[in-house]
C-alpha cells in the first residue's frame, strides 16, 4: 500500500466503487480505494438489485437515469457484466388520489425527458399477469425500470476504476482520522497510515462510524429490509415462453410492496409499517457477509395486502426469505457533498438505492472534488441540508418514519409528525392556545395558518383547496386592509463583521452593498454565473470601529450558505461570521396600519421619512432591545423585528396589546406566501436554484454588472450581452379547486412556431461529461438537461414547467410561477398559454406586473 494519495474513498460498496471509477475518469490518478474486507461486505452484496428512475426529486430522477445510462460504459470498459435485465415496471394505483399523485409525476416526467405512460389495470395486467386488476384504478407505466446483479455491479465499476488507474486496498479497515494544520489527512489504517488530500466517506453501513472519527453525527441510520424469493413458478415460466419476455416490475403502494421476476420465480419486498432500525447506536465493526433473522409476523400485513393484489404469488413456496440492514437520511436521499466545516472531507452515504443512484452520486462527487463544483443542482441529496437538529435520536425517528412511508403519497399540505416538536421559540405554547396549525421549517416549529376558535387545527391532507383555504384567505384581507403579525424566527440570519466585511460582501453578492442604515436585496452566484442564494443585507452601525452586516436568507439553505461563505473567508482570520440559528428569533406585522401599531411600542420617529421603506435601525420594541428592518415579505407597508428568544414573548404581547385598536390579527407562513404570489416575489429552492442565470430568474434590477468583479459576474455579463434563454414569468390561471403544486408543464399555443429547445436545465456551468465519456463544458445540452421537446399536442406544445404557486386569496386568482423561453415571457395574451394541473390543461395567462400594488406605492409610504 502506497503512502500518499490525491485522495483515499473509504468503502467498497457499489457507492464507493462508483465514485473511485468517477475520479478516475475524471482524471485524478494518485487515487486508492481502502476497504474494510471484501468488496460489497456491507449492504450491496445482499440487495435485490432493483433499479429505477422515477424520484420525488426531478433533479435526483435525472442522476437516476444518468446510473442506469452508466452499465453499458462500465461493462464495456470493466468487461465485468452487470447481467442487466431493462424489463419496464409499473406503479399501481389503488384510489383516485394515488392516481392524481401518478398524474402529476407524469406530467413532470414528460418535460424532464421521461417516457412514462398512463395505463389502465388492465394493460399493466397483461405485462404482470400474476395481479388481480380489480384492487386498482390505474397505473403509470416507466420503460426505465429492472434489475441487476449487485456482486457483478460493484465489481464492474472497480474494475473499471483498476483499468483507469485506481488503486484498490482490501482486508485494511480504515481506524482513524486525524488532520495536520496544513490541512493533510492522516487515514490511520491497519496496515499503516496513508497521508491524504481528499477524504471520501463510502461507508455505507458505517458511514456513521468514520463520520465520527472527524467529530460529526451524519444523520444516517440502517434499517432492517426483507424480501423473499418464490420457489419457481409455472405461471412464470409459461409468461415467458408465450411472450418471448420476462414479467416487468410492479410496485404496489398500499402494500409498500414491490414485485419482480427472480429466474423462474418471483422477488417481492416490503417496506412494512412496523420497521426495525439495525444497529441504532453503534454499527459492529465485525458485522460481514451475513443475514438477519427473517421476521416474517412483522411484514405479515404487507404480505396480506401483496397477496390479494397479486394472488398469483400466493399460491407459491417461499423458497428464501433475505433480511439485511441498509442505511437511509431523514428524507430517504443521499448524503453527498463536502461536510460543512471541515476541509476536504467528503460524504457519499446514505445511499439507501445504490444500484439506481450510484452512478449518478459518483459523477457529482467527482465533480465536486475535481473542478469544485458538482455540475448539477444536488440540492436534493446535499450533506448540508439538514441541520444540527439531526441528532441521532431525531434521525431515528425520522428515518423509521420515512421508511414505513416509502412509496406513500405525501401531500403537498402534508406535514409529517415524526420527532416533532423538535425546536420551539417561545411563543410555541402561545401559538398553540391561539390554535395554530404548525409545520416544521429546518427542525423548528413555524405557525402555517390558525383554525377558527372551536375547531380542531389540523389539516385535512389533499392535492385539491383545503380547509386552510378559508381560514388563510381572512388572515391575508385582515393583514392588506388592517394589520397582521407573524413568526418569522425561522429565517436564516448572519452577522459578518471585522474590518474587510465589506470587500467580503462585495466579492459575494451581486449586488451593492448598503450605507449604514439602509437594506439591499442581493442574490449571490458561483463561478458559473448561476443562482446560489438571494438575501436581505443590512448594515448596521459600526461596533468597536468595525463594519457590522446583518443578513437574512432562507433557512433550509443555513449550511449551504456557510459551507460557500467558510470557503471564501480569507485565511487572516480578518472577517468573521456567524450564524445566529434560534439565537435571534423574528416577528414580522405588516398592512397599513402596522406603521401606527410599531409607533405606539417605539420612542423613536418611525413617520414615513424618518425611518423610510429599506431602512435598518436598532431600536427598542415594547421595551426590549430589537433591530427593525422596513421590509416585509408580504408587499405591504411592514416591518420585521428581531430580538433575542428572551424577548420574544414580550414583543409579541406588546404587539397584540397595541394592536387591538387597529385589528390586528395572527398570520401564518402560508398566508406569507400567499402574498408574497400576488408581488411576483421569488421563493428560493422553488424560483432561484443554482440551475438559473440571475437574468433568466428575472433578478436583472439586482445584478450590478459595473460595481467589481464579484463572483459570478463575469458569466453573467455573458448572459445578460446573449439574452437569458428563459426568463422567470408570473401567471394568473384558470383553476378549478385546485391550484399548481410546483413541477407541472406548461403549454404554449405555437403553431408551428420555433422557439428554440427549451430545456430544463440540471447541470450548469462546470465540466462534466456525457454517456460517451467526453467532457462536456457549460452547456445544457449534456445528459443533465432536459429538453422540452417532442411533447406536442395539435398546436400546443409544452414549453416550460412551474416551480410553485398556489392561490393569491387577496386578488383572489390562483397563481403560478415558472420559466418559459424569454421569446414568449411578456406575451400577456389570453388563451395562449395552458398549465396542466393535475393531469387536466387549464388556461393561463402570464401577469407581467404584479396584481397587487403593482406600483409598489403601499409598501414605500
Ligand atoms: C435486503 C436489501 C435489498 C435491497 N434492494 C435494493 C434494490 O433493489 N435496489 C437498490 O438500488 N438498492 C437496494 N438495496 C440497497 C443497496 O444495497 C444500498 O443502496 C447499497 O448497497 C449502498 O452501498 P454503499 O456502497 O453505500 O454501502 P455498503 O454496501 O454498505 O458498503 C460500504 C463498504 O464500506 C466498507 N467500510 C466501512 N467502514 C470501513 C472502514 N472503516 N474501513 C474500510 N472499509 C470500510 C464496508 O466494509 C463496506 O464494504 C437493498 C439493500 C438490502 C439490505
């Protein structure tokens, strides 16, 4: 074993053999791969093999399809056959909600390049006879489905990485991990220490326990998993001597079951209600190539349910049932990334379908590690999106949670109970006796709308309106005509400060940086020119001599945006920054009144021109020290006041006192957002993803082009001289009782009119490389994008997708948001445009002006 390496990937599971193969192609040469024992003597060995494409995440579905693109390369460079079986599978649906659930991802796979297909019980029947269709309404059909051999998989990929150069190490656990103050890894082994540049954590099912050697708790647990294995079955076999073809995939998901062809028999798996974790604490170092006890009473359930839907396999000998652990995150997606706070130390665990997304975690990974950037947008499967919340015991939960629900609908107005509540503010009690609905926002309680007195807050799950829709639709008309307050403790906040914060901002953000007093709206880019973030900056008054700048952003991005800012901090120790979390919690009033309301509780003048629209003040509210900024997300004259959780309780209980006279009421975050629709106000994560161009997300009037050479700028520069491709559009649609949830296609009458491909982006801006292995730099047009193409209908043709909306109860119209090619972005005529909701076109038309206050007049009085 060598003594140095470029990099070391610990673990010899499918994940870390990808991800030794994707360095290698990538062009690092001084790479070795450690493993503990044998190749696959975790988790991948034992797996069914299964693979597929479709995920809730559009962005995880398309490095889906990208692994499943991958065996050929890999068997044709490795010569090692992965035994590939492209059968096609089905999704069943047995009530009409898991139908409009099947609808509304077809609908999203037609625009991101997938060729699913709506089809009766009957067609699904005839391609997996073993099923009684009667048990169900429908069914979607995916061509991009099978199996594989695991053993040969991972050792495809290995050999492959061999061939190209990698170094592979077996029977040497790594022990230890330690750092020298250059930043060298130390990778303590069995057989000897090896110093190292990159560290990447493939441990699979002890992917928790090397986190540990570095002092972090990822937020990964095993679970137990069974399926079993029929004894050969004549019905199998007769089906494939008839049709010449294997039975497909079927995936049932009231039994949480999934169903395929074994050789001549049938495999089918559950993900059982009553789900057991493995090994919660502590993984057993000395845990190999073994099975698990099989419990069958615990997935008896499933099985009832799995044998009346397919009573064919019932008649059938179980031949073998398998049990073995695998690990999951909270959410069910991959943990991949480099860890926030550490340098060079990487993640690519949690891998719970490493033979549908291996492939694609390995290109990212590499990306990342090799060119700094991951080339697709990975939010979905980022290491840095979940919080220090996510301690083992919430990760238990949560994880055990997400299994039993596996392949369960979640509703776009679902909030899921587990580990809840987890963080509070102090007026959590206070929220709760003034029957608040609450929903989790990054691990903390957040108030999403208030039930009338008398009746039991709680939301009545659906992907059509709601019995919040009343209730939001009084808190929005009571906040535009008098005044409304709500939390808003679960906004990101940061202060930067120390003598060169200035620079720092400036070099970060795209736009301007703030007089003291004064606010700016500022996205930030990477190097690509693309959308990593979109924050409220204010500067504060000096402290001891130095600049002082707060800012706020959106929550869930808290590590992200710190992971990006550490990496930009100069080295001097000159600029520190740091991350409030719940130690500055938030009120936001906001309507016409709320200037007369905030006056009663300040001794200071707050008149129009003495505290204006965008300014910045430190003052006391109610008596308690706050800082109050003139912004409020809603669109309306409004302020937000921050304070220390020890004051909370006390301006809040100002702010009703005072607020009597003129009305006030309470208004959750849906109410927030339902304003902040009729403003054509962006969201981020939804409107502003790393995927988009600063002039395509329509944040033109926030890009200072000419201030300094700020990150970013120069590709922006390039994009605002060749006109963005696609622009950010606002729509007012025609919707029945329901509104768009995010992802749906939107239809344009053309005519035979060309607009160019439209496509969705995925990947941006750093080099990758396409199913041919040639690299392929800063275009869309490789395997990550999609193109919009070929979905035509008569003279309608999709061209473009929504990214959120819902209703805008003050203008009283259901609105979306979306990209459409910028050819077509201030076309504002009727009945051109159709956005497919729930499965059903409903006219649109684009608003290019903001239906409520379009001057912005209210908010600057
Ligand atoms: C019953 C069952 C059925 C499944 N079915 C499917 C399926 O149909 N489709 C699908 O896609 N997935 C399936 N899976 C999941 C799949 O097995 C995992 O997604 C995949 O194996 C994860 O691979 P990995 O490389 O991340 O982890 P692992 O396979 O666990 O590999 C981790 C490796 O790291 C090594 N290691 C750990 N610590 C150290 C150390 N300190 N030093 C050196 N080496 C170390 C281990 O020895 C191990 O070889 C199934 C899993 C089970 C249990």
């Amino acid at each position: 074993m060598k003594s140095h390496a470029k990099a070391v990937v610990i673990g010899g599971g499918v994940v870390g053999c990808s991800v030794l193969y994707h360095l290698a192609k990538a062009g690092w040469a001084d790479i070795m791969l450690i493993e503990r024992s044998e190749l696959t003597s975790g988790s991948s060995w034992h797996a069914a093999g299964g693979f597929h494409t479709l995920n809730g995440d559009p962005n995880v579905a398309k490095l889906q399809a990208y692994t499943v693109r991958l065996y050929k390369e890999i068997e044709e460079i490795s010569g090692q056959s992965c035994s590939l079986h492209l059968t096609g599978g089905v999704m069943m649906a047995d009530t009409p909600e898991r139908m409009d659930f099947l609808r509304l991802a077809h609908a999203k796979g037609r625009y991101l390049g997938m060729d699913t297909e709506l089809i009766t019980p009957s067609e699904a029947k005839a391609m997996f006879p073993l099923m009684d269709e009667t048990n169900f309404v429908g069914a979607m059909w995916d061509p991009v489905e099978g199996h594989l051999d695991p053993s040969g998989t991972t050792h495809a990929y290995a050999k492959a990485a061999r061939k190209l150069g990698a170094e592979i190490v077996l029977r040497n656990r790594v022990v230890e991990l330690t750092q020298e103050v250059d930043g060298t890894w130390n990778v303590v082994t069995e057989q000897g220490t090896v110093k190292a540049e990159h560290v990447v954590n493939c441990g699979g099912l002890w992917a928790r326990e090397i986190g540990r050697m570095v002092g972090v708790e990822l937020p990964v647990l095993a679970m137990e998993h069974m399926y079993l294995l029929t004894e050969p079955m004549p019905e199998v076999e007769e089906f494939n001597k008839s049709t010449g073809r294997e039975m497909i995939g079927v995936l049932d998901f009231k039994g949480e079951i999934y169903t395929r062809q074994e050789r001549n028999g049938i495999l089918l798996g559950t993900y059982e209600k009553a789900c057991k974790p493995w090994s919660p604490v502590n993984t057993p170092w000395d845990f190999g190539h073994e099975l698990l006890q099989p419990d069958i009473d615990r997935i008896a359930p499933s099985l009832e349910i799995g044998f009346k839907h397919f009573p064919g396999i019932e008649k059938a000998g179980i031949k073998q049932i398998i049990n073995g652990p695998f690990t999951f995150a909270l959410d069910g997606n991959p943990l991949v990334g480099p860890v926030q706070g550490l340098t060079n130390f990487w993640c690519a665990c949690a891998v719970m379908a490493g033979f549908s997304q291996g492939g694609g975690v390995g290109l990212a990974l590499s990306n990342w590690m090799v060119h700094g950037d991951p080339g697709f947008d990975v939010w979905g499967m980022d290491v840095a999106r979940f919080g220090e919340w996510a301690t083992l015991r919430y990760t238990n939960a949560k994880v055990r949670e997400n299994y039993s629900r596996r392949f369960s609908i979640r509703f776009p107005n679902e909030e899921l109970p587990a580990a809840r509540p987890a963080q509070t503010t102090p007026l959590y009690d206070t929220m709760l006796a003034n029957n608040a609905v609450l929903g989790d926002s990054w691990g903390l309680e957040t108030p999403l709308w208030f039930a009338p007195r008398g009746s039991e807050p709680k939301d009545v799950v659906s992907f059509h309106r709601s019995n919040d829709f009343r209730p939001i639709g009084e808190e929005v008309r009571a906040t535009r005509e008098r005044v409304g307050v709500t939390e808003i403790a679960n906004f990101a906040k940061y202060e930067v400060s120390g003598p060169g914060a200035e620079d720092f901002l400036n070099r970060l953000m795209t736009n301007r940086m703030p007089k003291t007093g004064r606010i700016v709206l500022t996205p930030m880019l990477n190097e690509f020119g693309r959308l990593i973030g979109d924050f409220t900056i204010a500067k504060a008054g000096p402290r001891g001599g130095e600049d002082r700048f707060m800012i706020w952003g959106s929550s869930a991005a808290q590590k992200y945006h710190m992971r990006w800012f550490e990496k930009h901090l100069p080295k001097d120790g000159s600029i520190r920054i740091h991350r409030f979390d719940q130690m500055l919690v938030g009120l936001s009033i906001a309507g016409p009144k709320s200037r007369d309301l905030l006056q009663k509780l300040v001794d200071v003048d707050i008149s129009t021109k003495a505290f204006r629209f965008m300014d910045f003040r430190e003052m006391a509210v109610g008596g308690a020290p706050c800082m109050v900024n003139r912004i409020t997300y809603t669109g309306d004259l409004g302020y937000e006041i921050w304070m220390a959780p020890a004051y909370q309780r006390l301006v809040y209980k100002a702010i009703k006192e005072a607020g009597e006279e003129f009305g006030l009421v309470d208004f959750g975050m849906r109410a927030l957002l339902s304003m902040r629709l009729e403003k054509n106000f962006p969201t981020w994560f939804r409107e502003l993803r790393p995927i988009y161009g600063p002039f395509e997300g329509s944040m033109d009037r926030f890009i200072k082009l000419e201030k300094n050479d700020f990150i970013g700028r120069e590709a922006a520069a390039k994009e605002q001289a060749e006109g963005p491709k696609l622009r950010r559009v606002s729509f007012i649609v025609d919707a029945a009782d329901a509104d768009v949830m995010g992802d749906e296609p939107i239809w344009a009458k053309v005519g035979g009119k060309d607009y160019g491909t439209v496509e969705k982006p995925h990947g941006y801006g750093a080099p990758r490389f396409d199913a041919g292995g040639k690299e392929v730099r800063g275009s869309n047009a490789a395997e990550g994008a999609s193109a919009v193409r070929g979905i035509v209908d008569g003279d309608c043709r999709v061209v473009g997708w929504v990214t959120s909306g819902g209703y805008a109860h003050y203008v009283e119209k259901s609105m979306a948001q979306g990209y459409v090619p910028a050819a077509l972005a201030e076309n504002e005529s009727a009945g051109l445009f159709e956005i497919e909701i729930l499965g059903h076109r409903r006219p649109a038309r684009i608003n290019v002006e903001p239906p409520f206050d379009p001057s912005g007049e209210k908010m600057r009085t």
